[in-house]
C-alpha cells in the first residue's frame, strides 16, 4: 500500500484528535503506529487508551512540559530532537506503517527543531509509511510537500467563555 503525507493544522480543536483517529482505525487494520508527540509532557487520557492497543500503537510524548509562552530552554530543544531522531528511527525500521508526528508544526514554530529536519523525513521517507504531522504554523514548504491537509478553523469554542480543558474531551 503507498504511504502518503498528511497535514492536520489550523487554530481550531481536533488536529490531534484526527491523527489519533487515524491511528485507531489502522491499529483496527493491524497496521502498526508510531506517535511521537511533540511539546507535549504530561499524562493524557489517550494515554492510557493507547496502552490497550500496545502490540500494535507506540505513544512516546518529548516534551517536558513546560516551556509554552516562553523560550525553550536547551533542554527542550534537546527532547525534542531526541524525539525526532527516534520517530526517524521507527519510519526507516519497516516495522510501522504509519508515523504521526504530533504538534510537530509547534515544535517547528519554536524552534526546536528546523522545518528541513521534516522536510527531509518527508522527501526520505519509505514510499508505503503514511505520514502524519499536526499542529498550529504548518510551514508553506510543508503543506507544499503534503499529500492531504486539513485545516482546522476555529468558528467558536467554549474556551473562549472560560470552560477549561476537560478530562476525556481535551486532555
């Protein structure tokens, strides 16, 4: 089967949702996953859903949560990158057929890791490995070298009047 590159980004909810949607429905396959998850360091609920399906999904979160508003410090920078290279590590291993980097486009944003290191695992990548990047700022040149991109807009969210992140829903 070709793999294709796919791009959730924009302001509005579910860019992480879809990609883990995704995964779902490959695991349901017996496609096995890879998520990398960018900028991102505590326990979520898709955590401990993802442990069900752990002979077919890997979750592994390189952030360390806690650098959002702020400049990263080297060691964000450092997780980050060590990330990167092992997402590298299980695209070229022919062991998973989908690879989704998670909030990949914010750890781009924040420079801590340069938009050629995705464009290289884009243009390098095994031609029957889907890819999948999410997060805010997708960068023209990576929604150029997309096969599929989605955007998601924000027309109204009840963030705006105050509700916080609810477990299970958002978090």
């Amino acid at each position: 089967m070709k793999g294709y590159v796919q791009i959730y980004t924009g302001d509005g909810k579910g860019k992480t949702t879809a990609a883990l949607g995704l995964a779902l429905r490959a695991a349901g396959a017996g496609l096995k996953v890879f998520i990398a998850q960018f900028v991102k360091g505590k326990p979520t609920a898709e955590m401990n859903s993802i442990t069900r399906f752990s002979d077919l999904i890997t979750l592994r979160q390189y952030g360390l949560g806690r650098f959002l508003g702020n400049a990263p410090d080297p060691e964000d920078v450092q997780a980050a990158r060590a990330g990167l290279e092992e997402a590298r590590q299980a695209l070229f291993s022919g062991e998973y057929k989908v690879v989704v980097l998670d909030e990949a486009n914010i750890a781009v944003n924040c420079g801590l890791f340069a938009v050629e290191s995705l464009l290289e695992l884009i243009e390098s990548r095994p031609a029957d490995v889907e890819l999948i990047i999410t997060g805010r700022y997708a960068d023209t040149r990576i929604i150029e070298k997309a096969d599929l991109v989605t955007e998601m807009k924000k027309i109204k969210h009840y963030y705006d009047a105050g509700v916080e992140a609810r477990k299970g829903i958002e978090k």
